[in-house]
C-alpha cells in the first residue's frame, strides 16, 4: 500500500486549516536523498540532480529495494500470517516483479550456470535479513497507518521538501511513529546524528502538514539486527528546517554561480562519476542549457531514497 500527502505549510507554524492561504509549492524540491548527496559533494549532487546521469545498480542497493518491497507486502497479509517464512516466500516473485519494471537490475547477473548461482547466494542473503526484521519487530502485532507514503510540503520562502517514508504508525492516541528500513549496518554514536537526518527530515515534513510532532523517529538496521530510536520535539524540529534552509540557500548559490566543487571522501572509491571528478582528473560535462532558465519540476530530479 502506498499513499501520497502534500499541503503547503507556513514555515514558521504548523499546517494551517483545510482551506487556509499557503504558500504555492516551489519550483524546486529537496529530498533526504539529495540533501544527503550536497552535504557529501556538491558535484556528485549536480551530476545526479541537474544532469541526471544514469548509474549501475548495484547489489547492495538492489537487495535493498528488494527487502522494502518484501517489507511493504507482508503487511497486505492478515496479521497471523506475517511469518518469517512468508516472508521469506516472497522474495523470488518480488525479484521476478522488479525485475519487469526495471529491467536493468537483471544484467546483475549473468545468464549462466555461476551467475544463477551468483543469484541465489543475493536472494539467500535477502531472506536472511528478512528473517533478522522478526527478530526486531512483531509484525503480527502491527497495523501500519500508511507504508511507502510519498510526502510533501511546500516551506513557506523555501523549497519543496519531499520524500517516501517507509512506515507510519499511529496509535490510538493519534501519536506518530515514523519508521526507516535499513538494510546495512547501524553507523558508530559518531555518525549516528547523520544517519537520522533522514527521518527527522520526514518528522518535519509531517509537522508541517499535520501539526503532530511524531513521537518517535526509529531506524531499523537488519545488517545489524540494531533499532536507533530518537523522540523529537518542536526544537528540534525547528532545527532541523534551519538546517534544510541553510542546505538549500548553499544549493542556491551554486547553482547560481555554475560551482559545483568536488570533495573528495572515503566513498568516492564506490561513486559511479568518478571519472568524470576533477578531483580524479576527469572533467564534468557541461552544465545544461535549460539549467540557468528553467526550474526542475517538483519529482523530476529526485531518485529513490538510499535503502
């Protein structure tokens, strides 16, 4: 089940009543994603958002899409089925199925003898991190209000911030909780503020629409078998929007400028633009002609969230 929300919010008061005057959305939107790529590299957020340059699938990436389709499914079945090995049962048709809508992720592996047994290690690999969310969660004690819920909403003198939340659960009390899968590692306390950017950026987009600060933000890493949990309030939310502003006024100001700088870091080992980093010595392709007259529709630059 999938849904989509989005009403325009002042900046500095929650969502304003049905009906209300707001701000028109921006030209322009900022995802979790993408404010996650600026922060990294500012040439690796222009290559992916104003280029668009295609990228390799990756294993890793796949497998994640792979167990968030798993993940939104098994809630469709009636509460006493949400079984490990149900689960675990659908991981070769949401395989088939993703292969069909995307093709490209088929060419992972080879249509030969060791590449189908490539293919089965990943899906076993798959299955065994569907069996650790059991061991995190009890999904037969669960109703999710909405799954892969495609939010937005419009900061008022600011961009459009969106993004695809993994889970919302509501409790009778009308407390929110929002919930990121994670199928990698949980990060060290160093970079753990980092990796909960994310959903404290959904935590504000649901602020700003709904005018209910959620009660608890949880990551939950099947890498590691481990849940981060965070419960924020209206600072630090107010924090977060003063974050997102500062972000998007230095996205601005590149764009305004045609600098995009490179920076190096410790996963440039694993980018798909490499070659084309100064940094490497490679050289960026030009800027595209419409970039300096034309805004980026709302959805149109923004990739799937990282898995």
């Amino acid at each position: 089940m999938s849904s989509t929300t989005g009403v325009p919010a002042d900046s500095a008061a929650p969502a304003p009543a049905p009906g209300a005057d707001s701000p028109a959305p921006s030209a322009r939107g900022l995802s979790p994603s993408r404010a996650a790529d600026f922060l990294r590299c500012p040439l690796l957020y222009r290559l992916r958002t104003i280029d668009r340059l295609e990228e390799a699938p990756s294993p890793a990436a796949v497998r994640g899409t792979l167990v968030h389709a798993v993940l939104d499914r098994l809630f469709d079945l009636p509460a006493a089925e949400r079984t490990a090995p149900a689960a675990c049962a659908m991981v070769e048709g949401s395989w088939r199925e993703l292969g069909e809508r995307e093709p490209r992720v088929r060419s992972l592996f080879a249509d030969d003898e060791a590449g189908r047994a490539e293919l089965a290690r990943w899906l076993q690999g798959a299955r065994a991190l569907l069996r650790r969310y059991f061991e995190l969660e009890d999904p037969t004690r669960l109703e999710p209000a909405e799954r892969e819920a495609r939010v937005q909403v419009a900061l008022q003198d600011g961009p459009l911030l969106r993004g695809v939340v993994d889970r919302v659960d509501v409790a009778p009390s009308g407390e929110l909780r929002v919930v990121d899968y994670k199928t990698g590692r949980a990060p060290s306390q160093r970079f753990e503020a980092a990796a909960l950017f994310q959903v404290r950026f959904y935590a504000l987009v649901l602020w700003r629409l709904r005018g209910v600060v959620p009660r608890s933000l949880q990551l939950v890493y099947l890498g590691s078998g481990e849940v981060v949990s965070h419960s924020p309030d209206e600072d630090d939310l107010r924090a977060t929007e003063r974050k997102v502003r500062a972000l998007w006024a230095a996205i601005e100001a590149n764009r305004a400028s045609g600098e995009w700088p490179a920076t190096p870091g410790r996963l440039c080992s694993w980018c798909d633009h490499k070659a084309l980093c100064p940094a490497f010595g490679g050289t960026p392709p030009p800027l595209p002609v419409q970039e300096a007259a034309e805004p980026i529709a709302p959805g149109a630059a923004d990739a799937p969230p990282q898995r």
